[in-house]
C-alpha cells in the first residue's frame, strides 16, 4: 500500500478576473474521497481545475492556499504538484505507443518499467496492448490506457474534467466503477468537475454547486 | 545609412560635406521619370490584377474536384524562386520561344523568329506578368490561410439562403471580412513589385530599366562617386513604393465607400455565371503559364539542334547539364549552407519565441509588424544603406553576413507559417505532460515538437525556399564572393546560353522542391505507425 495517504486542502480560495470575483471555496479532500464540483457551463469549472493544476492564466488573480497534507502547493509549479489530471478526452500522445504513453508518466527511476506497464495494462484487461498505435484503439480503451497513465505517474491528488461525457451511455457506467474504484483503492482525494447528476452519484461523495 | 550618402556623407570616399548633388545628378539622369512611373505602375497593376484573379477564383470555388485541383497545382509555384519564373516565362514568349514556335508557321506564318521586343519591352508587360504568376499563389495561399477562422460556408450559405448565387454571396459575405485579414500581403506585393530587382533584370526594359535595377547599375559602378547618386536613388525607391503603398490605401478607401451601396444594394445575381467561368479560367491560365514556363525550361535544358519554328527540339542531349555542373559545385554548395544555416537560426529563433509565448500566456506580440518590416520596406532602398554600414565598420563581405541578411526575410516567413499552429495545438498536451510530473523542457522535446513536427518541417521548407530565391541580399553583402544558384542565373541573364541558362534556373527551382518533398516525406516515414499523426497535425 502507498504510506502516508494525505488530504487535499483548499483554503479560502477566491479567484478574481478584472477585480470581479469569479468563485471562492474552502474546503477539505480526504484520501480516497471524490468532492464533486457542479454547475453550468461557464460557472468557473474549468478555472477552479486549472488553479488547482498550476494552469491558472495570469489574467486570473488567485487568493487563498492550496495544500497537500502540510505540504504547500499553490506556489509550485504544475509539475510539481503532484496532481493528475484527466480531460473529456483521453488525451492519448498521438506520436507513442500505447506503452510509451504508460511509461511517459513513470517516474524516472522507477524499476521494472516494462513490468509496471505490462501489470497496469493487464489490469484493466488491456494485456499485450504495449506496441498498439492508441488511435487504432477503441474510445473505451483509449479512456482505460489514460486512467492507468495517470495512476503510474503516482499522483497524490487527482482532478476529474467531466471525465465521462464523451462516452456512451452503457461505457459510461463502466468507466464510472472503474474510476471511481480505482482511484478509492489507491486512496487519492479527487476532485471531480461535471454538469451530470448521475457522475455525482457515482463519485458518492459531497457535492458543491457553483454559480 | 543609406540617408547620409544620398546628401554626399561618406567618409570612406572622403566625402564628409553635405550637399545636394547628388540628387541634382539623379535629376538630371536621362530617363529617370521613366523609370520611377514603371516601378510606381508595375507594382500596383500587378498587385491589382493578381488581386482580382485570386479573388474572383475563391469567389467562384465551390469546393467542387475542379477547385481542390486548381487549387492544389498552384501551391507548388510558390516554391520556385522568382528568377526561376521569369526565365521560364521569358524562354516561353519570346520571338523565338515556346509559343511562338507552337504556334508558327501555321498561325502566324513566320519562317524565322519575328523582330519584335517581347521580353524587355519597353512597358514592361513581360516583367509585370512574371510578377503576377508569382503574386497569384502568395495571395491565394494568405488567403486561404486566413478563410478558416471566417467560417465562409456559413457566411455563404446564409446569404444563399436570401436568394443570393454563391459567388455574388461570396464577394458580399466573405470578401469584406477577408480583406482586412490579408491587407499585410498585400501590401508586401506591392512593396516587392516596385522595387524587385532579379526579375526586372530577366523580364522588365532595359533603356531604361526599372528604377531599382538603375539604382544597382550605379551602385555597381567602378566610377565609386556614382555611389551618391545610388544612394539617392535607393532613397527615391522608397518613396516610389511608399507613394505606390499610398495609391492603393487610398483606392482602398474610395473603393470602400462606392461598395458600401452595392453590398446593400439587394441585387442577388447579377454577374454571377461571369464570377464562376472568369474566376476559374483566370486562376487556371495563370497556372498553366507558369506550368509551361517550367516545362519550358527543361526542354531547353535538354534540347540540342533545334530548328525555328519547330514545336519540339530535334535532338535531345545532356550537354548542357554536363558543361554547367562542373562549375555550379560552389554555388551549389553556397546556396545549400547559407540556407540552411539561415533556416536552423531562424528555426531556433522563432521556436524559442514561441514557446517562451505559449508559457507565460503572452498573446500574438504586438511587435509583430516590426518582423515583417523587411517585407514591406523595398529591399534596395535598405540593403544599400546596410552594406554601407556594413563598410564603415569594416566587415568583410563574407559567408556569415549573407546568412545575416538572409535571417531578415527567413525569419518572417517562418513566423508567419509557423505560429498559427503553434497557437492552436491544443494546449493540454502540455497540461497532461506536466501533470504527470514531467519538467516543462521535457514536456516540449518530448510533446510539443513532435506533435509540431509537420508543421515545423513545412515552415523550414517555405524558409529554405525564401533563401534559395534571395537575390539583392546576397548578391550586396556577398560582395560577388558569395555565388549562388541564384546570383549565377540572374548573372547569366544578359548575354548567356539560352539553354545553359535553362540549366541553372532547373537547379534553381529544384531545390526548393527538394526542401518541400523531404517536408512531406518524413512525417509519413516517422509516423509510419501512428495514424493519428499521418492525418491531422
């Protein structure tokens, strides 16, 4: 098991655009917990995500802390934070393989690359899969190679952007277990952004509206 | 720089007095007016013609096979140099060229090439259409990078939907907001047409010539004092093409107000069947000209023995390919390093201008027209000033300082074709490279410039190609040590061996093809496995 699981802590955060305040939140992520963050297009949702990922545009002022356990995020850059991100889209590299876009996210050092891979693959029923070019894969597969992408680089928060909207209705449910249960057993606090009430009911955790 | 000698400051000859002779020289200089209104006229008349073809073709393209066919043949011509072209179309209209021998004796009756001034005519009819079959593909191609962001199948299907036939819908819809977007290339056209030298000297009048090409001779002179009146008339260029820049602003303007009635005016269809045949038909002609010059000139390159007026050679032979590639070594080898050490430069340059953009959210810089400056500016009036610069301090004419000039006109070209992509990658492909804990020089060897890769090869292909064509530039701070492909054609233009000529201007076109085919080949090699990346990117 990973040590030491740590909560994810937004503290009195507003962020402002032109001196017109745009959203404010305070509130708290336990390890394993998924908060999700509802509302309309154009309430904020993708400002509050690229805040918290270190995307934030200078055009933004952000006010507030953001911490990791005790440990200060808000004044690291992206890279550092240690915060994964998944899109509406997979988000796939389209120039690597479907191994390399898993090793792309591996740690540098990490031991065991190729069997790492091969492990998080076959996890997701994705074995043997290492040499396939990702835009020959299903919308399916390319979305289970992203989730397993993300876990290998071993984040210790994750970010959710309406993650599920793009697919089918019955992938959908699927994906949802899949994510959901597999980001809860790695015990990461997960933010999760969306305008659908059912993702909110999955995640199963405390629900914010926005605007 | 090019002020002080143009006043009779230049230390160097021992002149440190300012006075106005040499502006009383260039006055009195017998056929200056001449040659003042033919670069004043050529370059609005070409800009304007080459204007209204583009336009009355992309007024008339339904985005049928026949448009995507047209369209896709002119691309190509933008990659041969300019001398390139005007040899081509000179070899093709001249007494004794392509045309004429096609056409006699059974239309014109001719048994022996008729005396007449086709190429070098005293109008300069020959150089001003030279100048169109390179202006055409530049404004089509500015043109058709700047449609997509109009969104013309709305805009036109909007205004069908009110009765209107597409193309008068076209030119009321899309034209108005189209303008505006390629002013800036338009504007270059017609700086470049007053004031273009490698051409004027292959196609325009020689008694006199073009003003810029006067200006050379006099710059040229081993009489050095003639070096004031050079100067003096490097500056009167520049007022040429800026009085020229004012014409066309101010027709734009008039232009403007009389349209304003018409664009509102209702009428739906009038014209219309005209705007569909004309603007096909003139776009296709122009291409086909500009085919045949190319044919043209390889048939030269290769013809032997070859009788007037027969329409084909009667013997075929290497000859010529043989007696000129020995000698074309160094030149070959000039033109290949100065542009590709121009290119990688220029490559860095931009890339690094780009991404420091892209990471701190700067948008487009807003000292942006100061890039393209060198495009607007006429070469001769500043390159002169530059060499005397150059002089004063002492440099030498040499390799380094051809690469220098070079980077000037390589650097826009590369810019303009490379920052719109570079703008519209998506920017998550960085986002998920960081958010994985990968360092941002990382995420951009390793991201961003692969997912770039085409585009980036496409971009250093236009700029090897806009190098391979610099004549002025290098031929002025090259100091005649520098031979390229370029230089030695444009040299040979006077006196030299119709077919040897060939020769050099094949090489000359060559090359850019070159740069274009490896730019289009590698990324299929690379991406051989990878779908995704052979399609779009």
């Amino acid at each position: 098991m990973i040590p030491n699981l740590q909560s994810l802590h937004i503290k009195q955060m507003t962020i402002t655009l032109a001196g017109e305040a745009l959203l404010a939140m305070h509130c708290d992520i336990a390890p394993g917990e998924v908060l999700t963050v509802m509302g309309p297009s154009g309430s904020g949702k993708s400002t509050l995500l690229a805040y918290l990922a270190g995307f934030l545009s200078p055009a933004f002022q952000a006010q507030g802390e953001l911490y990791l356990g005790d440990k200060r995020l808000d004044t690291l850059p992206a890279e550092q934070r240690g915060i994964g991100l998944l899109f509406q889209d997979p988000m796939l590299f389209p120039h690597l393989s479907v191994a390399g876009n898993c090793r792309f996210g591996l740690p540098h050092r990490a031991n065991d690359k190729r069997q790492q891979v091969a492990q998080a693959l076959n996890q997701v029923g994705l074995a043997g899969f290492e040499n396939r070019d990702p835009a020959t894969l299903s919308g399916g597969q390319q979305a289970r190679v992203a989730l397993m992408r993300l876990l290998l680089s071993q984040p210790r928060a994750v970010l959710l952007d309406e993650p599920f909207s793009k697919l089918d209705t019955a992938l959908r449910q699927e994906m949802r277990t899949l994510v959901f249960g597999q980001l809860r057993e790695a015990g990461l606090p997960t933010l999760l952004v969306t305008h659908d009430e059912a993702d909110a009911n999955a995640a199963g955790g405390p629900i914010i509206a926005l605007g | 720089m090019v002020l002080l000698p143009a006043f009779g400051y230049l230390p160097v000859l021992g002149a440190d007095t300012f006075h106005l002779e040499a502006w009383q020289d260039l006055w009195a200089h017998a056929g200056l007016h001449r040659s003042v209104l033919l670069s004043y006229f050529s370059g609005l008349i070409t800009a304007l013609v080459a204007l209204f073809i583009v336009v009355l073709f992309l007024a008339a393209s339904q985005g049928t096979w026949i448009d995507r066919a047209i369209r896709r043949m002119v691309s190509p011509l933008l990659a041969i140099p300019h001398a390139a072209v005007a040899f081509g179309l000179a070899f093709l209209i001249a007494p004794s060229g392509l045309l004429v021998r096609w056409a006699s004796p059974g239309l014109t009756g001719w048994e022996r090439p008729p005396d007449l001034l086709i190429v070098n005519d005293p109008f300069g009819l020959a150089l001003m259409a030279g100048l169109i079959l390179k202006e055409v593909p530049f404004l089509l191609l500015m043109s058709l990078a700047a449609l997509p962001q109009l969104r013309p199948e709305q805009r036109v299907t909007l205004a069908r939907s009110l009765g209107y036939a597409p193309g008068i819908a076209w030119l009321k819809c899309v034209f108005p907001a189209l303008y505006p977007l390629i002013r800036l290339p338009v504007y270059a056209v017609i700086a470049y047409a007053t004031s273009v030298v490698d051409m004027a000297l292959i196609l325009g009048p020689t008694l006199p010539p073009t003003l810029s090409v006067s200006v050379l001779t006099w710059f040229n002179d081993p009489d050095l004092s003639r070096r004031f009146m050079a100067s003096a008339g490097a500056v009167l260029q520049f007022g040429v093409t800026l009085a020229a820049l004012l014409t066309w602003w101010l027709g734009e303007q008039g232009i403007k107000r009389l349209c304003q009635r018409w664009l509102a005016n209702g009428s739906r269809a009038s014209g219309a069947t005209a705007i569909a045949f004309g603007g096909r038909a003139l776009l296709l002609a122009v291409t086909l000209l500009a085919i045949s010059a190319l044919a043209g000139l390889a048939l030269f390159s290769v013809a032997g023995f070859w009788r007037f007026p027969d329409a084909l050679p009667g013997t075929f032979t290497l000859d010529h390919w043989q007696r000129i590639l020995p000698g074309v070594a160094t030149p070959l080898i000039n033109t290949l390093s100065v542009g590709l050490a121009a290119t990688l430069i220029a490559a860095v340059l931009v890339v690094a201008t780009l991404e420091h953009a892209a990471r701190h959210h700067l948008p487009a810089l807003r000292a942006q027209w100061l890039l393209y400056l060198p495009l607007i500016v006429p070469q001769v009036a500043f390159l002169f000033g530059l060499v005397v610069a150059v002089e004063s301090i002492a440099i030498r004419p040499q390799h380094a300082l051809v690469v220098a000039v070079h980077l000037l006109f390589v650097v826009p070209y590369l810019y303009l074709s490379l920052s719109e992509s570079y703008r519209r990658l998506d920017p998550r492909w960085v986002q998920v490279a960081l958010s994985l804990g990968v360092p941002p020089w990382r995420a951009f060897w390793q991201v961003r410039l692969p997912l770039l890769l085409t585009p980036l090869l496409t971009a250093c292909a236009v700029s090897l190609a806009v190098s391979i064509g610099q004549y002025l530039p290098t031929l002025l701070l090259g100091g005649g040590r520098v031979p390229t492909i370029t230089t030695e054609a444009v040299a040979m233009a006077s006196g030299g061996n119709r077919r040897l000529v060939a020769v050099l201007a094949l090489l000359q076109a060559l090359l850019p093809f070159i740069g274009f085919s490896l730019a289009l080949m590698i990324p299929r090699l690379v991406w051989a496995k990878r779908r995704q990346m052979r399609g779009a990117a």
